[in-house]
C-alpha cells in the first residue's frame, strides 16, 4: 500500500511508499502554483504564503526556498492519505495507461503494487523473467494465482530461486505471430478458468507495442476495448505499458483509446503520479 496526495488546485495526485518521501512532492507541485509568491529583490529572497500570514526574508535562497516548501507541505499534510492502493481512483475496475516503457524496469514498481493487491494476476510480457524476479523481489506472498504470458520461450535457468508451484503460478507460452482476436482469447480464457468470485483482478498488457507494430490501429483499438470490456465483467484493472515517444502510431492508437482509459500514470523516481 502507499500513501496519495491529490492537489485541490489540479488534477495532480502522488503516490509515495513512505509517507516522509510525500514532502518533496508536495512543497515542489505547490511551489509551482504559487511561484509568485516568491521574490527576489536586494540580494535577498523573500516568500509570503498564500495560506496564512507568514512571510520571511532570507539572504540565503536555497534555504529560504527549502523552508517555504516545508511550510506549504505544513499546510497539505493532513490530506494525505495512507494506506491507500493506486487501483483505489477506478474503484479496481478500469483501465490505467502506464507511461513507461514495457520492457523496461522503471515501472517494475507499479507491476507488483498492482499484482500484489490482487487475487488473480494475468501478465502478457515480453520479458516474464523480469517480471518474475520483480514479484519474487517486492512481494512477501504471491497473489493467490498468477498466470504469466509469455511472447517467448520462459528461461527457467533466468529464476533458479523461483518455486513455481510454492507460488501457484503457470507460465503460457505464446505464439508470437498470434493476432490480437487470439491473444485476447488467450486471456479470456485463463479468466474463465482462474478467477474467483468476488476476486480483485490485475491484467497487465505489456506486449501493447508489439500489437501495434504488428497489426492496424483500428485493430489495435478494438484489441484494448475487448479486454477492457472482457475485464469489466470480471471486476479488476487493466494496466496498459506505454511509451508514446517511442512510436508515432502508439500514440495514434492512445488518442483512440481516450474513452477507454481511466486513468494515466507515471513512474517518476519511484514514486507513482497522475500528471493534469
Ligand atoms: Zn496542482
Ligand atoms: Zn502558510
């Protein structure tokens, strides 16, 4: 679980492991807002809080900066919330766009905040081996059922230390000239045989541009809106692993998908954050 502050000015929320780390967040988004509030003149800065009456003037800027960050954290920090899961925004049914890179380990952060809350974790991955390590690393207790689906063939010698039947996961191996229809049947499937009712679901897309590069937009859009619709009936969240700079077509198909998606996050020095 993490803490999340959600600014009242805009639609900027973050999410923090530890509730300490939520001062740098919130002293820089409200410094943003109220940059005018801050001054220099005579070789001197000054700040006059836009909350309360204090103000002060300081030779030193770095530290007269530092202290009114501080002091306008002062003022938010009894609207952060802890214990709270990321998933809690779409009430765990909907679809959420990772800005990261799929292949990478930026957003490894996020992939086991979002297993690890579930009962039933589906991933379709380029890199199960990854994803693997990164479960076995974050997680004291793997999901009740993780199924793991691989456009390859999984390398077991990858995660010696890894008891796949202690942690009531499967591998499915995947024919990567599949089209999307038969990928999308592929998870429907392992829902239909997986999931419990009543059970949070987390499905993670991480193959999104491969299915892109591979077939049309149109086709690509309605891959994404099958799932979404396929997962709304199960209950859970869909995470979508996106880099829209990487490929002009990801954010074609992205602008199609606006409807679709509920919610856009970001992994910015490990912490999670909804941009406005
Ligand atoms: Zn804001
Ligand atoms: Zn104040």
């Amino acid at each position: 679980m993490v803490s999340r502050w959600a600014c009242d000015r805009c639609g900027f929320v973050a999410w923090t492991r530890d509730r300490s780390e939520m001062a740098d967040v919130t002293g820089s988004h409200l410094l943003a807002h109220h940059s005018d509030a801050l001054s220099k003149s005579d070789f001197r800065v000054s700040w006059d809080c836009p909350y309360c009456a204090t103000a002060k003037t300081a030779y030193d800027t770095d530290g007269a900066v530092a202290e009114f960050k501080t002091h306008l954290h002062e003022h938010v920090v009894d609207r952060i919330a802890g214990g709270t899961h990321v998933a809690d925004l779409v009430g765990w049914d909907g679809v959420v766009r990772v800005d990261a890179p799929a292949a990478g380990d930026e957003a490894d952060p996020l992939r086991t905040h979002f297993h690890g809350a579930a009962g039933l974790a589906v991933a379709v991955t380029p890199t199960p081996e990854r994803l693997v390590r990164a479960l076995d690393g974050a997680l004291d207790a793997w999901p009740r059922r993780t199924v793991i689906v691989s456009t390859g063939e999984y390398d077991f010698e990858a995660t010696p230390d890894v008891d796949f039947e202690g942690r009531n996961a499967e591998i499915v191996e995947l024919d990567p000239r599949l089209s999307p229809d038969e990928v999308g049947e592929t998870v429907s499937r392992i829902l239909d045989a997986n999931h419990e009712p009543g059970e949070r679901v987390s499905l993670e897309v991480s193959v999104f541009h491969q299915i892109v590069a591979a077939f049309d937009v149109e086709r690509a859009v309605a891959f994404v809106r099958m799932l979404a619709a396929r997962l709304g009936d199960a209950g859970g969240v869909l995470q979508l692993y996106v880099d829209a700079d990487a490929d002009r077509n990801v954010a074609t198909v992205l602008n199609f998908l606006d409807e679709t998606i509920d919610l856009t996050v970001a992994v910015d020095d490990g912490r999670f954050v909804r941009r406005p």
